[in-house]
C-alpha cells in the first residue's frame, strides 16, 4: 500500500495562519463596537477613578510621613 504523502511544513504552517486569519475576520464582525460617546464617558470614568485614586495614595503618604515625622522627633 502506498502512503499518503503529508504536507510539508509550509503548507501547513500557512494554511493554519489563513484559517487564523479567517476565523479572526468572522469575530470581529460579531463585536458590538461602542460608540464616541460611550467612549468618552468611559474615559471620562477611567480618568475620575486614577485620580482618585492618586490623591488617596497621596494623602496616606502624607499621614504617614507625618506621623513617621513625629516619631523621630519624639525619640530623638
């Protein structure tokens, strides 16, 4: 019996990246892409937040540095 030959290394190679692509191509026509304005309120959201954020981290490094502050100066 003779055997079947196999695809080189190549073709296989490339036609898995085609299917890749392919299946890439059909989802991302499924995606529900948001519109300027729900990306902006988003950003706007994102933004509020890491500012909050900072300003929370900023004021627990003054209280401690503070305190940290009145420590040495008692024992010193």
């Amino acid at each position: 019996m003779a055997e079947a030959k196999k695809e080189n290394w190549f073709k296989r190679a490339w036609g898995k990246t085609c299917k890749y692509f392919r299946e890439l191509k059909s989802e991302l026509k499924k995606v529900v892409w948001p519109t300027p304005q729900q990306v902006l309120k988003n950003a706007v959201v994102v933004v509020a937040c890491v500012i909050a954020v900072g300003v929370f981290i900023w004021l627990f490094d003054f209280v401690a540095q503070v305190g940290i502050d009145a420590l040495i100066n008692a024992f010193h």
